[in-house]
C-alpha cells in the first residue's frame, strides 16, 4: 500500500481543476502552508434605528475611539453596547463614507456632507463643503469626489481647515476631469490617488499656493468599476477593475492581484448590475482585503496580499468596515460589571480604552459584529487527482493533517475520466484514531474535507492517502 501526503495548494478556481489547485476554499483564511478558520459572526451591538449604510471609526486626539455607523435615516455613534443618534430625520439612499481631519469626521452620501465633532460628540452640517460621492485627506487638505453633484469635478478644502471651501481662498480650489469618465472615489494620504471609471490619476501636493496640487495621469488603461470595491491599505489601493481585480502600489505601480486565480470566477457568480452593492474592508490585524456581495447567502472574497492567496467567506451580511473598538466611560464598565472589586480585568486594561483595530461585519438584521464566534463550517476541495497514474486507485484511507480532533468529513468523487459520468462517491467521518476509513476506486479522484461547524481547530494543511495502485481500470 502507498501512502502520500498533499498539502493543499492555492485556492485557484480560474485554472484548470487538476491537483495543483483548490477549487473550493469555503469559510477559510489563507495561510503560509495551508489554511485556518473563520469564525462565525457575533454581533456586538443592538439593531441600527434603520438600513446600514457606512461605518468607520476613528480616534480622537484625547485618545477616545469613537464607532460610527450611517443609515438611511442620519448618523448613530455606538456607546457601550447601544446606538446614540448624531442625526436624525434624513433621507439618504448612497452610502455614507468618511475621512477623519482632525479632531472632526467628514461625513459625505452623494447629497449630504456632514461633520462630527469628536470632542463633543456632536454632528452638523459642514455648510461651505459641497456634497459628494467619495471623501479623504490629502496632505493638509480634504478633497471630495463628484463635488456638488458634478461626477467629474473634484474639490478641495482651504489649507489645514476642512470648513472653508471657497475656490481661491487659503488655496482651495476645485480641479475638473475631463477625461477617464465618472469619479468612482479617492484614497488619501500624502498624496492622493484619483479613481475614475477609465483611468487613475494621482493628486500631489506642489508647494504653490495658487496651485497646490498637480494632477497626474497614473494610466488611461485601467479604470474603477465599483466604487464600493475600493479598499486602502497604507499606500496600495485595492479595487475592482474592468480587467479584474488590481493593487495600485504607491501610487503609481499597478498589479492584477486575481487574474488566473478568481477574477473569471467572481464575473461568473457576480453580475455587473450588482458592483455597485460590493463591500471592502481590510482586516486590520492581517494582511487581507475582502470584497463582498451582501444578502441572506453573502459571499466574501478574501485575499492575503502578502501570502498571494484567496479564500472565501459565506454568511449573512449586509456591511463590511474596517474600524476600531470603541472607548468605555467608567460608568460604562460599571453597567458591565457592578462589583468593580470583582471584576476579572484592572481598569487600565486595554479593552476598556478603546482603539483595537478590528474588522466589523454588518448582520442582515443591522448589528454590527465581527467574526468572533465559533468556527463556521469550512469546506477545501481538491481538484481532480491521479494518485496511481496511469493506473486506478484503490483508496483505503485518509487522514487530515490538522489540530481538529473531531468534526471532520470527507468526501471522495471518483471517476474514470475527469469530464466522464459521476463515478462513485463515498463520504466517512474521521474517527478517534485520526484516520478516515473511506474506500473509493478510480483514476481521477476529487477529495473535499469538511470541518463541522463549531468544531475546534487552528489549523488544517492538508491530508495524507492510503492507497494502492489498481489496472488500468
């Protein structure tokens, strides 16, 4: 009897289904030798007063974290557990997005554009600022995309001050795109980059007070298709393109990061109708960006810039947003915990302070959560296999090569041609010992491992076969 030992290789849906790649990664993050769990959503908050439609969350310079969740109806600030109102009574169908200046937040929907301030705990209208798709800070400036409803202008603010927008007062000013079609967004920084629907232009500062900033073409070839794709991470810029999925690397080296890999399967599970409902978000505390289509059957692209690999993510949803934990009052703690001589943490314990960057996810009924839970089930499915080529194996076993101790299920589909009839297709659970007493009988063998849900695992690399080698048939 053989045995042989797979680690499980790149999830690569767009190449030809063979051994090399992973045609299913489902519920799973990538790591450097295989792969490791997602946790379910849990939800962190009450329900929203009405639909979600942008979040962020900054920090004040005092040290106050401060969670910020738009809806249809205004701006929520999230308090130990519950949503205060900031505003109320509003009308909004696009999605909220924010910059922090300062000690303020500039809050733009494409119709409104608002300001809280952070010290105060108050919001308000930013009465000079014009209204706008996309919002950031470039250098000293606030820049907005789509300004006062024009989709090709862009505006900026006076020098070092986000209320006064007046064209050529304290070096405001406005600068139109004529070519490469509608803005979709900014990403921001020490210099701008610009994304239009059929090009990408970068925004830098000049030194000149009576033109501060130059407006240079990156690339006509390459534009935005989603602005809800867009995603920063220090100075590389994550979107969706007509071409697939890119990264701009500072400002001026562009990469296509799923060509050959997903992007052919993202166009076939996502129309163009619906680009407009993706959600981005980085995870902080990793090197991931993830693109999301929300529903009651949610989908995430997940994608590790640093490891170059992908996974997916299926749940609920209806938002994602990259934010930080927010700060408790000691009133606050004391609600949690009324017998502070008890309690299990000191009160300068990170956890009340706030500011622990985290990725949240949006429930369909509008809490915000983050993936904390226990572990979702997870699925790796190997593309079609030849063990014994050119002869048929005979399988008799197979053990996982993770930490679960429980909870796992695998599944051969056998056959005699990779394009023939469905073969024979058997399914066992691991036992006690590690091993899955699992027989099966073909040339090409497809084999998919499960991880139940709410098992305990860290860790799943792949899976030695016990087989031996059968004729030719």
């Amino acid at each position: 009897m053989a045995k042989t030992r797979v680690t499980y290789p790149p999830y690569l849906p767009d190449q030809l289904p063979r051994e090399n790649v992973l045609t299913a990664a489902v519920n799973v993050l990538p790591a450097s030798n295989g792969y490791r769990p997602v946790r379910s959503v849990a939800a962190i908050s009450d329900p929203l007063s009405a639909t979600f439609k942008g979040g962020a969350a900054f920090i004040s310079t005092g040290g106050t974290a401060f969670l910020i969740a738009g809806t249809a109806n205004g701006l929520e600030r999230y308090t130990a557990g519950t949503w205060s109102t900031l505003l109320a009574a509003m009308s909004v169908t696009d999605r909220w997005r924010f910059t922090q200046f300062g000690d303020f937040v500039i809050a733009v929907n494409g119709t409104d554009t608002k300001q809280v301030d952070l010290n105060s705990g108050t919001a308000s209208d930013l009465t000079d600022a014009p209204s706008g798709n996309g919002v950031a800070v470039v250098g000293d400036f606030v820049v907005i995309t789509q300004s006062g409803g024009n989709r090709l202008l862009v505006s900026y603010s006076a020098f070092n001050d986000h209320t006064k927008w007046t064209p050529g007062v304290d070096q405001a000013g406005f600068q139109p795109m004529l070519t490469g079609g509608e803005l979709k967004g900014i990403a921001g920084g020490e210099y701008g980059v610009i994304l239009q629907r059929f090009r990408l232009v970068r925004m830098e500062r000049t030194g000149d007070p009576k033109a501060p900033f130059n407006f240079a073409e990156i690339t006509p070839n390459f534009g935005c298709a989603s602005s809800g794709s867009i995603a920063q991470a220090g100075r590389t810029v994550f979107f969706l393109s007509d071409r697939g999925f890119m990264a701009l690397e500072d400002g001026q080296s562009l990469r296509p990061i799923g060509n050959e890999k997903f992007d052919q399967t993202f166009r076939d599970t996502v129309s163009q109708d619906d680009y407009e409902r993706i959600w981005s978000a980085v995870d902080p505390k990793r090197s991931i960006v993830m693109w999301g289509i929300p529903g009651s059957s949610g989908r995430i692209w997940v994608y590790n810039w640093v490891l170059d690999r992908a996974s997916t993510i299926e749940v609920p949803f209806s938002g994602l947003f990259t934010g930080y934990e927010a700060s408790q009052t000691l009133e606050q703690v004391a609600a949690t915990y009324p017998n502070l001589d008890t309690m299990p943490y000191s009160l300068d314990d990170p956890r009340f302070q706030g500011g622990d960057p985290r990725l949240y996810i949006v429930t369909t009924d509008s809490r915000v959560g983050a993936f904390s839970g226990p572990n979702l089930q997870a699925t790796l499915t190997q593309g079609w296999w030849a063990p014994a080529e050119p002869n048929v194996a005979r399988v008799q076993a197979l053990w996982p090569v993770s930490d679960a101790t429980d909870g796992i299920t695998v599944l051969i589909d056998a056959r005699q041609q990779m394009g023939g009839p469905l073969g024979v297709r058997t399914e066992n659970d691991m036992q006690a010992s590690g091993r899955v007493p699992i027989r099966n009988r073909g040339k090409y063998l497809a084999i998919s491992v499960t991880h139940a849900a709410g098992s305990a695992w860290s860790f799943s690399t792949g899976f030695d076969l016990d087989f031996d080698s059968g004729g030719l048939r």
